[in-house]
C-alpha cells in the first residue's frame, strides 16, 4: 500500500511540476456564475432582485429577469461571495463561493419577505452562515454546504465525515462512518434524501444501520443541506438522536460538463446538463467503484476480505410553464467483503467463537440499497405552495458465517438474511399569511414489505430466530406554525403525530422553538420538543425459545421509544466571520426496551451482534452535555472551527441500576483549520490548500473481560463465559485521539480545472484501545480491538 501511494504521489508532483514551468504569460480567467432566485415560501421568481459580487471592482451586479434567472458573465476563477437582496425582503449573503474555469457555479437561491417596514431601502447583508436552510429550524441545527463537504473530506467525498466535525457528535473510531450524537446510537438518526426518509445510505450496513465504511452518498452531486442534533421541528418524525436531511443539486440546465475523479478509495465520473425539454430541463449522474478493490484484484495493494463497492446517483430536474416543476432522482450502491479466519479485531460477529483456538470462522456480507423519488411542486397561488413526493426503497443484507473446527466438521451457526421495499407518499402544503405568519402542514405515509430470516445456533446462547414475511405501516402528520413577533423575536410550534399500523401504537408530540436576538450581534435560543421511533424491526419478530422448546414472539406489541428534548444555547457573532455558540441540552428518554430479566441488556446499546431476549418498555435514560463552539468562516484565505462537547449518556432497566450507555464518551474536542495559498505559479492559476483535524475524545464504554486480581483473564472457553456482566458499560479502555492532514493543489486552465489531493487519516498511526477479547497469545491473555490506523488516500480529479 505504501509502494503504491508513493508511486502514485510521485506522479502527481510529476504532473504539478510539469504544469507549473509550463507556464509562460498570466491567464485571465473568468467563469459564468447565473441561477434562479425564488420565494422561499410560495417558490415563485422573484423578478427584479439584485446580485452583487461582494468587493468586485468595477461592480459585478445583475438583477433577475421575469423567471427570476440571473447571469454573471466574467467572474474572476477563485472565492467570491454574493449579496442577493430585494426590496420586502431579507437581504442574503452567499459566502466564499469556489469559481473554477472548468465548472460553471449554478444556483438555486431562496429569499424570505421581511417583517421589518422599509421606510428607506438599504441593502444589508444578513449574516446567516451556518444557519439551516429549513425555516421551522431554529435550534441545534445548521447547514453544511458543498464547499464544506468538499474541503472538510478531502478525497473522501462522505457526507457522513463533515457531521462529525461538529458539536456534539462523534463516531466510533473504528474507521467507518458511523455517526453518534450527544451520547445517543447511531441507529437513532434518520437520513433524509430530498424531504424523503431513507434507509442509512452506507456501504457495508449492518440489519440495525449501526455501521458502515462509506457512504453512498458522493458530495459531487449534493447541495447544502441541513444537520440537525436535537429539539427537531414538527416536521420530522421517527428519530430520537438527529437528522440528516440531505439536498441533491440540480445540473447544469444549459452546459454539458463533467467531473473525473480517480482516487485510492474509489474512481468515479459526474456528468451533467442540459436535457433538450425546453423550459430549463437538466440532468446530474454519478457513478463510483471502489478503487482499493480493483487494485487488491490485481495484486498491487493486499486488503483482507476484498472489500468492494460499487454506487450511483441521479438527479432530473424538469421545470414547466404551468405545471410546476418535476424532479426524479435515485440513488443505489452494493458492497460485500468475504472474511476467512475471522479474528476479534476483523469483525464482530454473534456469540465468541472467534475466541476459541479451535474454532475457523468465515465472514460473508452483501449489501444494497436503491431508492427512485419523485416530486412535483406547484405554485397555487402567492401565498400557498403544494408539493407531492413519491418514493420507493429497496434495500437488504445478507450475513453468512461458517464454523470449522480442527477435527474438520463444519457448521453454519449463525445466517441474517434481509430484504425490504418500501413504499412512501408524501404531500405537504406551504401557506404564507403575511410576511409574519407561515404555516405548513402534510403527513407522509409510509408501508414496508418486509422479509426476514435469520437464525442464531451459536454455542453458550440461547437459539433464536427470525422468519417474518409481512407488511408494516405508518402514517406521520405534522403542523408547524412560524411567527415573527418582531424583528427580534422568532417562534416556531407545532405538533407531530405518529401512528404505527401494525401494532396500534401512536404519539401525539407537541413542539415549541424560540430565538430572541438580544443585540444585533447576539441572540438566545430556546426548544422544547417530544419524539418517538420505533425499534429495529429485527427486535419486534425474534422468535425465541420459552421453557417448553417452543419458539414464540415475545416483542411484537414494543411501544414507541420516547424522548423529550430541552436546549438552550447562546450565539455571538464577534465579527462577520467569527461566531461562537454555547449551547446546553437535555434529553429525557422513557419507554426505552429493555430485558425483561432485569439484566443490563438494552436496545439502545445493540451493536453488530444483537443480543435477542424477551423485552419490555420500562427503561428509562438521560443524556445531558454542554456544547462550545468558535468558528472562523473561511475568509483572508484561512478558517478553523474549535468545538468541545462535555456530556453523560446513561439508561436504566427494570433492575433500577444507572448504567452508562455504549456510546458515552463522556467528551469530545475537535480543532479543525486550514489555510490557501493562491497565486501560485507562472500564470498565477494555481491555488495550494491545507488542512489539518485534531481530534480528542473519551473511548466508548465496554464490558469487560472476567479477570483474576492481577489483570490476567480469568476466562472459560467451555462453558463460554469470557465476559463480566456485572460491570457492563462502567467503564471505557482509553482515550482516543487522531490527527488527520490533507492538501490540495489546484491549476485553472482555460476550460479545465485540474485538483490532486492528498488526506492521512490517523497521519501518526494512534491505534487507541476501544475494546478487550480473550487471546491467548496476548499478555495477560487479553487483546484489544483498536482504532483504525493510518487510512491514505490520494485522489486526482479533473472538472471539464
């Protein structure tokens, strides 16, 4: 592997190298920058709002025709920011926008009428970074725009690995992409694509969408989207920890242009353009393959279980003269890996026989998940605006796991084998008042066909099985209200309901958010909220075996898990671009599923390998933190983002005992910064960028293996009793902590744009213990699962 990155980076400064003395006289080179400006609420044009490039000399402003289109011709290739203001309403600022002279910058802009009386018209931009673009969302939110995704995740395109730079999230430190909030599982996020609820987009999944090593999702077709941590607004329903509520960008409706990008981790190409339907009509595509698979296929690089994936994305965009407009998009990708002599530290599979010295295991996993949406949205009238959404999912894995012992019997003791389709329509009405007053209102039905099997003869455990082929349905409704009371005073309220088909239960879950800007420069913002979720499907059909060797469905009438979310937080804009947040939250969590024995087992700490027993809806927990924030936006050609969260996640069982939960690390820091460098080269056309990532945190809790007084395990392979119980959660191993480097070097051409990057993940190697498993041939007889080690990556991509 290191052969190969040195092999591959010594070409890339071949190339750079070549480039840069080939230059003779400076380039002027310019780009187009247009889009469409439209009211957020009602989606009309705006007609005759004005577009300024902030700081241009002479001054590059336009103002938008009759289909509320804009055009900027001759913008100058490197950051830009935009003022975008209309008399009636808020003025806009869209930040350090990347203008590349290989890529056109098209824009879809949305503007709210403002409350204030405009006695004299004064253009002012708002400084909204970092503000969600979903107005009902007013605390523990924010957007993350493309420029983000591209510079925070250099080469590696995920989405997932912008969210853990922020306050109060975190992962695992595995390596995969798993996304923990404020203490809470993974599981407990719910990924959205287009307002739709999708399936956790990740290759390599497991049946409880706990974990995966990249994502579907590849950030050369999304556009700024919305991540929220808590208090979540009426709107969104089914998620107790966050949601990632994820926006494709349209193509571009009048150029054909393409981005290549060959990499170590994946190779993919992005088309776009125009479609030929009149009216604007565009297409965006994408399609990756896993690179580290073909190389290992070819013998250069060597990864045990030939990890390989493969995914695709697509968005259409048809807008029409008076039936509104129409968008189709998919999204698919496959992933599967073959493990022999599956290790403690490869894999975590049902039951210990991994443990045992007599035992070879083998690991197979498969996959998948495509989904096809379609929406219309249609202007009634200038107050109300109707949008329909259809979408249909399929998705499914397939866990295979086979025993051979030394004497040569072999056994399959353990198979996990599911598949789904799922169905949703969606349809929700946007009605603006007047400029103080907005409401909206849909409900979104949702039915599964569900097909189950899996089966579970490990030794030491109970048997268990599942073979559930049916259908599951629900309907969620939402109301939201937002009134402006004055220019300082902003409320948002509304109810949730929530009714589940199958087994009769429901939630009626009222919402409440505040913000009050105190001074220009500050605001105070408060939210209360009740959610529910239902559990992973798999707990609801387990069939377990009672005392008379009948097997038997002990969990089908579960209840909703609840949770009621408080935050108060603070903002502070020192400057234009400087923002600090301090934000304090609590989550109240009740009918948590818990074992019906009274033993520690809890749904909310399920990892890949799921304890089934009998459960009931009488666990309780708390998650409690404080977040602190300081961010530099990017400007002066530098940024940083520091952030700190303190926090305590912890459940209760029917045994009354208070026990951490898996995921409490009790804290985190993140201190994120980077830096470019432009006007390199002959031509002054070349831009160098880095950036560098510290992250420290505390290690996810464990239990613990038996152990004598001295630290030496005091386990029996026989009986399989390897684990303490009786002190599960109490504590972690260690501390994590990672450094991450990355750098870009950029070359504008007259219609290309050239970009080679580099990013080391875990650039010193730190391997901290994240947690403990019988080994013989350890000291003390104990080996320990680690943080994933140094992960290069080194991508060339090219914009034409």
């Amino acid at each position: 592997m290191k052969t190969l990155l040195s092999y591959l980076l010594g070409i890339g400064l071949l190339v750079l190298s070549t480039t840069s003395i080939s230059f003779g006289q400076s380039l002027v080179l310019t780009q187009t920058i247009r889009g469409k400006i439209i009211d957020q609420d009602t989606r009309l044009p705006l007609i005759g709002a004005t577009v300024v490039v902030v700081e241009s000399d002479p001054l590059m402003g336009q103002t938008t025709d009759l289909n509320g289109d804009f055009r900027l011709t001759g913008v100058p290739v490197g950051r830009i920011s935009l003022i975008v203001s209309y008399i009636g309403y808020e003025s806009k600022l869209i930040p350090d926008l990347v203008v590349n002279s290989g890529k056109e910058v098209v824009l879809n802009l949305e503007m709210s009428e403002s409350t204030e009386s405009l006695d004299e018209f004064v253009v002012t931009a708002m400084e909204d970074k970092g503000e969600a673009l979903n107005e009902m969302s007013l605390v523990s939110s924010r957007s993350i725009t493309m420029e983000e995704m591209n510079r925070l995740a250099t080469g590696f395109n995920d989405p997932a690995l912008i969210a853990v730079n922020y306050a109060g999230v975190t992962n695992s430190g595995t390596g995969g992409n798993d996304i923990i909030i404020r203490g809470n599982s993974p599981k407990y996020l719910q990924w959205r694509l287009e307002g739709m609820p999708i399936k956790n987009p990740n290759h390599f999944t497991d049946q409880v969408a706990l974990n995966g090593s990249t994502s579907m999702l590849n950030s050369n077709l999304l556009a700024t989207s919305d991540f929220h941590t808590g208090a979540f607004n009426p709107e969104f329903g089914d998620a107790l920890s966050g949601v990632y509520d994820i926006r494709l960008r349209s193509g571009n409706n009048e150029k054909h242009e393409k981005i290549l990008g060959i990499g170590l981790l994946g190779t993919d190409l992005t088309v776009e353009g125009p479609m030929g339907l009149g009216q604007g009509a565009s297409y965006l595509a994408n399609y990756r393959y896993s690179t580290a698979s073909a190389l290992n296929q070819l013998g250069l690089i060597e990864v045990k279980g030939d990890p390989a994936f493969q995914d695709a994305a697509f968005n259409l965009r048809i807008p029409t003269q008076k039936a509104g407009v129409f968008t189709l998009h998919g999204l698919g990708g496959y992933s599967q890996f073959s493990i022999k002599d599956v290790k403690p530290e490869d894999a975590n599979t049902p039951g210990n026989t991994e443990m045992k010295e007599d035992v070879v295991q083998d690991f197979d996993k498969t996959s998948y998940m495509g989904t096809l949406g379609l929406s219309h949205g249609f202007s009634l009238n200038a107050r109300g605006y109707l949008e329909t959404k259809l979408s249909f999912t399929k998705d499914g894995s397939e866990d295979d796991i086979q025993e051979t012992l030394e004497n040569g019997e072999s056994s399959n003791p353990f198979y996990s084998k599911l598949e789904r389709n799922t169905y949703r329509v969606k349809v929700s009405y946007h009605h603006k008042l007047d400029a103080a007053n907005k409401i909206q209102v849909g409900s979104i039905y949702t039915l599964s066909d569900v097909q189950n099997e899996q089966f579970s003869t490990v030794e030491g455990e109970n048997p268990y099985q599942i073979g559930f082929d049916g259908q599951i349905g629900s309907l969620r409704s939402y109301l939201s209200w937002r009134h402006q009371f004055s220019e300082k005073l902003v409320v948002v309220s509304g109810l949730h309901h929530t009714q589940v088909f199958f087994n009769q239960k429901s939630a009626l879950q009222p919402r409440l958010a505040a913000s009050y800007k105190m001074t220009p420069k500050t605001s105070l913002n408060l939210a209360f909220g009740m959610h529910s979720t239902m559990e992973s499907i798999n707990h609801y059909f387990v069939e377990l075996e009672n005392e008379n060797g009948q097997f038997e469905r002990p969990n089908t009438d579960l209840d909703l898990l609840k949770a009621k979310h408080y935050v108060l937080g603070l903002n502070h804009l020192f400057k234009p671009d400087l923002l600090a947040k301090v934000e304090i939250y609590f989550q109240a969590l009740s009918n948590l599923p818990v074992a019906k024995d009274s033993s520690y087992i809890s749904t909310v700490n399920d990892d890949v390998a799921v304890e089934y027993v009998p459960l009931t809806n009488g666990g309780k927990g708390q998650n409690y933190g404080i977040e602190l924030t300081l961010q530099k936006f990017f400007s002066k050609d530098y940024y940083f983002l520091f952030n700190t969260s303190i926090y305590e996640s912890n459940y209760t069982a029917l045994d009354g005992v208070k026990r951490n939960t898996r995921f409490n690390g009790n804290y985190v820091v993140n201190l994120i910064g980077g830096k470019e460098y432009t006007g390199w080269g002959k031509k002054r056309n070349q831009t160098l960028g880095l950036n560098a990532k510290v992250l420290v945190s505390g290690g996810r809790k464990i239990i613990p293996l038996l152990k004598d007084e001295n630290g030496n395990a005091s386990v029996n392979p026989g009986t399989d009793d390897y684990y303490d119980y009786s002190k599960a959660y109490e504590n972690g191993i260690e501390d994590i902590y990672q450094i991450t480097l990355s750098a870009s070097y950029k070359w504008q051409k007259l219609k290309s744009t050239h970009e080679l990057l580099i990013n080391l993940e875990n650039v010193t190697n730190h391997q901290g213990k994240l947690s403990e498993y019988y080994d013989s041939s350890k000291p003390n007889d104990v080996g320990y699962t680690t943080q994933f080690g140094l992960l290069p990556n080194l991508m060339y991509k090219i914009y034409f």
